[in-house]
C-alpha cells in the first residue's frame, strides 16, 4: 500500500493520469482496472477514473509493494539522442519554457512515432524525474511531427490552466509561414470551411468549421515553365483544428509543398529532388499572448532546411 498527498501542481489532474505521473511503468490499463476494483482510494473514498484531483487529497494505492516503486528514470525518451541546446530555446521562464521545434519529433504519441522524444529531451533539460513528485512539465499545444517552430510546454499547472483557458478563448496569436504550389495574388482572404480530415480510417472525415486568415507573402515563377508557381503565404489562424492549415489550402487549391498527405505527390516528388526538400513547407512562427499580467510575443527562426528552400525559389524573406 501506498499514501500520497496531492499537492498544489498536480491540482486538477485526473486520478488515473495522476498515478501514471507518479508510477509510469505502471500500464494504464491497469490503472484503469484497480481503480474499477476499487484499490483506489481518496480521502478513504472509493474514485471513478475521471475523478479530478485537488491539493491536500490523500491518495491511497492497494497494490504490492514491488508495483510501488517510483520511477528515477526519465518517462520520457530515455533512449533518445536529441538534446535541447540553448539555440532551441526562445523563451524559458519559471513558468513556461518555448523551443523552436525541429521537424522530425513528435509532441503527442501516435501510429509509427513516439512523444517521448521530444518530451524526454524537455525533462533532461529541465532535470525532471517522476520520484521529485512535482508538476512535469506539459505541451500546452501540438504541432505535426513535420511542422516546426514556436512549441510550448508548461512548468506549472497553473500556467497549463491559464493557457487552455486562452485557448479555448481564442485570444492567442498564432502565425504560420508556409509554401504553397499554385499562384496566390497578393491579397489577404480568409478561409472559413469544415476541416476535412485524410488521417482517419475508413477514408475522409469532416470535423468542425476552422477559420485561417491567410495573407500571401511572394510569389515565385523560376520554375514556373518546368512545373508551376511557388507561393510564399503568411497564415494565422483563429480556430485550433487538428490539420486545419493543412486542410484549408488544400481545400482551396494551394497545397503544402512536401505534405505528404495533403500535398500534391507530382509536386512532392519534385521538391524533393529539385529543392532537396524532405517534409512539409509548414512552420510556426510567431506566437502572441497575455497571461498572469505577462505579454509574450516568441517568434521562431526559419530553420535551415526551409531557408534553403527559398533561396533555391529566388524568394526573399526573413520573419
């Protein structure tokens, strides 16, 4: 048996995850089946698993003790080589830390690739392990694996409030830069339409209206008489739908140059071997928010691999 009082980081944190923080060699699924048989209890209560913990709750645990042993090691990407370098970070304070995310790492697990890459990577860098007994830390936003740029992960839980609360409010500045084949006239359009999602099984699925204000940047025509044009488009969206930017150009005719699900393959496949281009053109740039009496604005630098794509299109530009 086991005894754990809640304190004031893990407030509001649903039981079964709160355990998982605590012990994660422990399967959610069995999480899910001791609190089902009632070996867990809160202040001698018998919990559902939506149950949401609060600051001062004991927490009691019916289980060997051989299944009680905290975890010293890193839950999160123990196994990874990528390390956080000070060139990744925009911004770091006692609440919140920001990163320019590479391509390549996954926020949030999911088919083919793990979250613990990335998450790992953070914990390293901020020396957390789960036998501290304190908040780990937590992206407060997701990002594609192929997506880079601004990412956020929270230091406290009420900072993680906070933001949602923010979020859900709509009143955070988000700006993407992104290139598109398909000519798009200087002009600013918005683009409110269902988001029509490729990644379900079963084929297309819609989900809920977005709405994505794009404003376009440049225009390249260099290889305009071998394939198409090249649109450079600054994009900000009002709505937080799972691909929206992704889907709302294709919808509109101007793919993602390298979306591979999205994207136009012809065009990819041309990319790929004439700008040497080897993910989606889609980059998180700038991020403006006010929070706890905070004005925040963290812009990220256009990795390398996306500048070299300009300069090989003759597009100028710099954030």
């Amino acid at each position: 048996m086991a005894e754990i009082i809640v304190s004031r980081e893990f407030e509001g944190m649903k039981i079964q995850r709160f355990i998982k923080r605590l012990y994660p060699s422990l399967p959610i699924s069995l999480i899910y089946r001791i609190i089902r048989k009632g070996k867990v209890r809160v202040n001698r209560k018998k919990v559902e698993h939506n149950f949401v913990v609060k600051e001062g709750d004991s927490v009691i645990l019916h289980l060997p003790p051989d299944m009680l042993t905290l975890s010293a090691g890193d839950e999160g990407g123990s196994d990874s080589n990528y390390v956080i370098s000070k060139e990744d970070i925009i911004f770091e304070n006692e609440d919140f830390i920001a990163i320019n995310k590479p391509a390549g790492l996954a926020v949030h697990g999911g088919e083919g690739h793990k979250e613990d890459v990335l998450l790992g990577a953070i914990k390293r860098y901020l020396n957390f392990n789960e036998s501290q007994l304190r908040f780990p830390p937590t992206p407060v936003h997701r990002l594609d694996i192929d997506t880079s740029g601004v990412l956020i992960f929270a230091k406290n839980y009420d900072f993680l409030r906070g933001f949602n609360e923010i979020q859900r409010g709509q009143k955070i500045y988000k700006e993407y830069v992104a290139l598109v084949s398909g000519r798009s006239d200087r002009r600013e359009f918005v683009i409110e339409l269902p988001v029509i999602r490729r990644d379900r099984p079963g084929g297309l699925s819609t989900e809920k209206v977005g709405k994505t204000i794009v404003k376009p940047v440049a225009v390249s025509e260099k290889f305009a008489a071998e394939l198409k044009a090249f649109s450079l488009l600054r994009v900000i969206i009002r709505t937080g739908r799972t691909h929206q930017i992704r889907s709302h150009l294709m919808q509109k005719g101007l793919p993602i140059v390298g979306d591979r699900l999205y994207g136009d393959k012809e065009v990819n496949r041309w990319a790929l071997k004439r700008l040497n281009l080897k993910r989606q053109f889609l980059h998180s740039a700038i991020m403006r928010f006010s929070l706890n009496g905070g004005e925040y604005e963290l812009t990220a630098p256009m990795p390398y691999d996306l500048r070299d794509v300009l300069s090989n299109l003759d597009i100028d530009f710099t954030l």
